[in-house]
C-alpha cells in the first residue's frame, strides 16, 4: 500500500467508525433482540406451564420455588441479550430493567404468599394474592413491550 492509499485510507476508516457509533455499533439489531427475547419468554411461559398444579400448601411451597427461580432464570437471560443501538435500545433496556424490578418485587410476593399459606391467615393469603396480581398490571412494562413487538412477553 502507498503512502497515498494509506493516508486516504485513514479518513475513510474513521467515517466508518463515526457512522458503526451513531448507528449503536455492534449491538443486536432490532430484530435479533425482538427475536432472542420473544424466545426466553417463550421458554419461561413453558416452564411456568410445567410446574402444574399443587394439590397441597407444601406441595404450593415447592410451586413457588420453582416458579421464582424461573422467573429469575428468565431475567438473568433478557439482561444477557445484546441490546440494539438508538431508542429502541433505549426502550429494551428499559423493558429489561422493568422486568428485574418485577422480578424481584414477584421474589417478594411470592415469600408473602408461602407466609400467609403457613399461617393459614385468609386476610394475609388475600394481600399477597393481591401484590402478585398487581404485578401483572404495570402500563410501562406493557407499552414498552407492545413498541419492542415482544409478544410473547406480554
């Protein structure tokens, strides 16, 4: 290579890198995360499925072990993904962080729940009901959910 060639060449490899940092540079592209992510979800649903259902308060205790170290498995999974670069990075690292929050405050209501089935206090046992449901409901998580289109994480 000249020294002509090589001096051109210099400009030209930092407008790529110029270009490969504004775009996000080597982050997943939207699809590949839309697609790893709707596929952990998919997996989790499965398990969650599989746990069946308890037919006694030890065998509930057992269902929700089982149950949080999913859900845990499945946060540690999307907080490995490689998010894409621009806004809809932005908003799958949201999504995944929302989806940590939830998964630690469901930890919390699940201990809730094993307490009030121990007790075999109904107002308890309705409380933590209550605290897991509201989980379900959050607008955030939902929206961010519906513009990444994970659908199977909905």
């Amino acid at each position: 290579m000249t020294i002509l060639a090589r001096l051109l060449a210099v400009p030209s490899m930092i407008a790529i890198a110029a270009v490969a940092v504004a775009c996000g540079g080597g982050g997943a592209s939207p699809e590949e995360f839309r697609e790893q992510a709707n596929e952990i979800c998919v997996e989790g649903e499965r398990a969650v499925e599989g746990l069946g259902e308890p037919s006694s308060p030890e065998q509930t205790g057992e269902v929700l072990d089982r149950a949080d170290e999913t859900l845990r498995g499945v946060r540690e999974r999307l907080e490995g993904l490689e998010t894409p670069g621009g806004e809809e990075g932005e908003q799958a690292e949201r999504y995944v962080e929302l989806f940590g929050q939830q998964t630690e405050q469901a930890s919390g209501a699940f201990d809730d729940l094993r307490g009030a089935i121990e007790s075999e206090d109904p107002q308890e046992l309705q409380q933590a009901a209550m605290q897991l449901q509201q989980l379900e409901e959050n607008e955030e998580i939902d929206r961010l959910a519906r513009d990444l289109q994970l659908d199977q994480c909905r």
